[in-house]
C-alpha cells in the first residue's frame, strides 16, 4: 500500500541522545527482563495487514508469526527509524519502515487487518488524536494489540508517576510519561475492549515507576462507520 503524507514533517519526533540509550537497554531486556516472551505473546496469532506504531529498534520484527502478510511499522526517531530499518531486513515477514507520528499516519482509512503499540501511547503527544488515527486505518472489526505501561500501584506510587510527569521525566526520556491510563484511553477512544492482563516490567525486582504494564487485545467495532 503506498503511504501519504499527513501533514506530518520527516523528523517530526528528534531525540538522539534518548534513542541511543533507549537502543541499548531495549536489546539488554528483551532476555534479561523477559521482553523477548512478552513480544511473543504480543504478536502471536496476527494475520493479514499489520501496521505497527513508534516501532522503535525493530525488536518486535522478529516475533511476527508467518501469517502475517506485510508490516507497515511508523517509527518517527530517525536514529531508531535506522535501525528499524536494519531489523526489517532481517525479519521472516516483509516489514516497510516509514516516518510518521501516531497522530498523522501516512496510509489510507481501512486499510490493515491489525494494528500493534508496544510501549508507545505513554510518549505520544496527543493520545485521543492518535487511537482515533488508529481507528481510522484499521478495518471495521479490525483487531489492535497492545502492551503499554502506565498508571499503577498505591496512592504513593500514582503521586510519584504524577510529580515524574510533571517535572524531569517526559525530558530525560524522549517524552515517556508514566502516569497514563492505556486501557481507559482505548475504551475512550471507542475501541471494543478484549482480555488484558497486568504485569510488571521486570517481573521480578524492583517495582519502579515505569513497571505496571498492561498487555491486551482491542476491536475496532465491526459496525464502525
């Protein structure tokens, strides 16, 4: 499917420093936290068109099962986009990486079977504009996979999400923020909520800030006009 532009600069989202360190510690994870089992879980049983947002270093080509018939990943870091590009290359499913931003996505309405965030909505700039985007490109009854991190823990840990976010966090981090509700955002959004579980990043070892994760499966509505 060839994509469009929508209104969205090349280098919409520039944050080198982070994308260095995020490079790094994303590869350590995927076996010293477990990451490379959560992706599977993630991923398994997709089929047809699949469009992945903020696809980040690529780890998640891997794990695409071979029903998947094409990857769209929207990935808007250069540097992370470079190395997208490298891991599609080495992907068993054809993977395009494109730049683009969650709330402008360069492809046609309707156009995907499935659609994958994995740790993306806590850094998006407007998370409604971006799911509504989302529910745009996705076919009626089209299926949305997701694995985010957000909200969680007691009233001592939601306080201490909330001055993070607030203060040093977003900056230090390529503008995560900790304090998200993903799951009330995609039921906001109109998304047809499936089974999800919660968990923590890592399972084991400190509870941190960024540990309460949730990993899910949502529906565009079949009757969504």
């Amino acid at each position: 499917m060839p994509l469009r532009s929508r209104k969205a600069p090349r280098d919409a989202v520039h944050h080198p420093l982070f994308a260095r360190c995020y490079a790094r510690v994303s590869v350590t994870a995927e076996t010293r936290m477990g990451m490379g089992r959560v992706r599977e879980r993630l991923l398994a049983g997709l089929s047809g068109r699949v469009i992945e947002i903020g696809a980040g270093n690529g780890l998640n080509f891997s794990h695409y099962p071979g029903t998947v018939a094409e990857v769209v990943a929207i990935e808007p870091e250069r540097r992370l986009r470079q190395l997208a590009v490298e891991a599609a290359l080495r992907a068993d499913v054809p993977v395009d990486v494109a730049p683009g931003v969650a709330e402008a996505l360069p492809v046609k309405s309707e156009g995907f079977d499935a659609a994958v965030v994995s740790l993306v909505l806590c850094s998006v700039r407007d998370v409604p504009r971006a799911l509504g985007e989302l529910r745009r490109v996705l076919r009626p009854g089209g299926e949305l996979r997701f694995f985010e991190h957000g909200r969680g823990g007691g009233r001592a840990m939601a306080g201490a999400q909330h001055v993070l976010d607030r203060t040093v966090w977003p900056l230090v981090s390529g503008g995560c923020h900790v304090a998200r509700d993903p799951v009330r955002a995609l039921r906001e959004a109109g998304f047809q909520l499936g089974p999800y579980r919660r968990l923590l990043m890592p399972q084991q070892g400190p509870v941190l800030p960024t540990s309460y994760c949730v990993l899910g499966t949502a529906w565009r509505p079949a009757d969504d006009a």
